[in-house]
C-alpha cells in the first residue's frame, strides 16, 4: 500500500511529509523539472538573501506514524507528476476548444 492510502486509512490525524529525502539545491531541482519537460530555460538569480542551500523531506514522522517509507526516488516522482499534470492540462484545453468550437457553430447558425 502506498503512502497516501496508508495514511489515509490510518488513525493518524496530523501533518506529514511525503516526499523524498534526496538533498536537492532549487538550480539542481530546476534543472530537473526542464530536464522531465524537455525544455531549456534558463535560471536567473536575484540580489538578495540566499537562505538555504537545499532542500529534503524529513520523513521520520510518516514512517515512525504509520511504518513507511517513500521508496520512489525524486526523478521517478516528478516525472509522474509531471505527466499527470500535463494529462491534466491537456484534458482541459481539449474542453475548453470543443467548447469554443459549439459557441462559434451555435453563433454562428443564429
């Protein structure tokens, strides 16, 4: 069973982290994303304060709660989300343009 159903049928009622606990810099994580997307972009850094240097999740509560542990590595997980977000939005640009196309044929029959 997977993390989210795991927690879903728990009796947990609190905040977890679900994610990966690879260390990752935000350029490293950027680069990843256009990487999956197939893009080329490039990054550009502001004057300003520079916070942290990367980033992870703390999983320890998830699996002390619930005994799990996410096992997909970051890549895997993004490009998951990824193709499910571009599902997503090519499912809503088919609708809105059928849509567009019945208001032009009823407009234009009237």
């Amino acid at each position: 069973m997977d993390g989210i159903r795991r927690l879903m049928a728990s009796d947990f009622a609190g905040p977890v982290n679900i994610g990966s606990d690879e260390m990752v810099t935000i350029n490293h994580l950027a680069h990843l994303v256009m990487a999956i997307a197939g893009k080329k972009l490039s990054l550009c850094h502001i004057p300003g304060a520079l916070g942290v240097r990367g980033r992870n999740s703390d999983n320890r509560l998830i699996e002390q709660k619930l005994a799990w542990r996410p096992a997909r590595p970051l890549r895997e997980g993004l490009e998951q989300t990824y193709s499910w977000i571009d599902q997503q939005v090519t499912k809503t640009a088919s609708v809105e343009e059928s849509t567009a196309q019945q208001v032009c044929t009823m407009t234009a029959s009237s």
